[in-house]
C-alpha cells in the first residue's frame, strides 16, 4: 500500500510538469484497465475543460484509489462528493427491482426445504440462479447447501464473474464441503479475478495439490493488473510445478 500511495504522489506531482495541451477523450481513458496509472489520467481527464459532468460521474467508477486531488477535481467538474466506499452504478430500473424481489423469494423457498433437499433442488436451478443463492442465502443458508461440487459444474460456475464472491463467502465461512469443491480445476474462459486464482493456488498447495495450484497460480499472472502482482503468482506457479 505504501509503495502505491508513493506512486500515485510521484505521478500527481510530476503532473504539474506536463503540458496541459496534451487533451485525452472519455473513450481513450475509459479503454485503459483499471490501475494506478488509469487512476492518474482519470484525474487528468476531469481537469480539462472538456470534460462534461455526465462523463466525470460515469468515468470515477473505475478508479482503484480515490486521493485527494481526485476528490478536489471530481467535486470541481460536479459539485459531487466522491465517496472512497461509494459504488457508482446506474440505478436499478423497475423491471430490474421486480426480477431481484422474485428471485429472492424463490431462494426463500429454496432454502426452507429440509434433508438434503435445498442443495438437490439448488442443482436444478440455471447456473445464474445457483451463484445468486450462493451469494444472497445467507451463513446459514449456504450451510444448506455444503455439499460438493462436481467438476463439471464448477468449471461452469467459473465462467461467472459473480462466482468470485461466492468463493469469498465459502471461504470464510469455512463450509468444508463445498470447499473441497476449491480443488476442481477451472474452466479455460473462466472469470475468476488474480484474488480468487491466488486464493484457490494456496488452498490447493495447504492441500497437497500442487498441480491444479500451478494452474491457479498460472491464471492468477494472467489476470494481474500490475507487474509485480504477475511477478509474484508466476513465482508461487514456480514453487508450484517447479517448471522454469
């Protein structure tokens, strides 16, 4: 954290040095991935002249670090505070509302089933369905459904970016069940995001398993933002498969 905090005061000061004539468009900023260094042409993007309000709203959703000289351009472009916690999305359409109340009153009755039956009825569900009730079914709810995973069915999980919190939750709340599901291999479209793939390489060698944390790992130098994150999972992928 000290050395990003370091980089983004080094990239704001040297700013005062580059010339103001250089103009950077909403699409040019917006295509870059999210990092440090977008972080600083989103601050360069809201100080042009430009620059409309709509385009500062929409544009701060990618920042990975709000400083205070963003603060102090975003507030000056919008008369908006930008908030470190907030999330910036559009907000949810009334069809929108409608579709999340009737999906959580189908993981109600999913979950109140007793025996085996709530992960057996939960296998029935499209793959959506199955990730938001790992996602929304609560502690307790998600101990309903500890049972493991076929591999099958966990390389199609993968294949969703919600998966990742799923993972999280399971994780934390230590359902052992669905855990062993952690040492399935993933799907080769997957999208689990380096946190996940570093999460899932580890949980995989504390198991004795380090073919599939080699893949993890291997995922995980794929997916990194920076360099010296990449730097670190082809490492663990060394120790890993002891492939030079």
């Amino acid at each position: 954290m000290k050395k990003y905090l370091l980089f983004l005061t080094l990239i704001f000061a040297l700013s005062t040095t580059v010339s103001s004539a250089k103009q950077f468009s909403y699409e040019q900023v917006n295509s870059m991935p999210k990092s440090i260094e977008k972080d600083y042409y989103i601050w360069r993007f809201l100080g042009q002249k430009s620059t409309t309000k709509k385009q500062s709203i929409s544009i701060v959703k990618d920042v990975r670090y709000v400083s205070p000289k963003l603060k102090k351009a975003y507030k000056k472009k919008t008369g908006k505070k930008l908030s470190k916690k907030k999330k910036y999305t559009k907000p949810m359409s009334a069809e929108a509302k409608a579709k999340l109340k009737s999906k959580q009153k189908h993981l109600k009755t999913l979950i109140k089933s007793k025996s085996k039956k709530p992960f057996n009825n939960w296998l029935k569900e499209k793959n959506k369905v199955k990730i938001f009730a790992l996602n929304n079914a609560g502690k307790s709810g998600r101990a309903k459904l500890n049972h493991e995973i076929s591999d099958k069915l966990w390389r199609e999980l993968t294949t969703h970016a919600s998966f990742n919190k799923s993972i999280k939750r399971i994780n934390k709340e230590g359902h052992k069940k669905l855990k062993k599901s952690f040492l399935n291999s993933p799907a080769k479209g997957n999208k689990l995001s380096y946190a996940t793939c570093m999460l899932l390489g580890f949980n995989a060698l504390d198991h004795s398993k380090p073919t599939v944390g080699g893949i993890y790992f291997s995922q995980a130098s794929k997916k990194a933002y920076h360099r010296e994150d990449a730097d670190r999972a082809i490492f663990w992928s060394y120790l890993a498969t002891k492939e030079k």
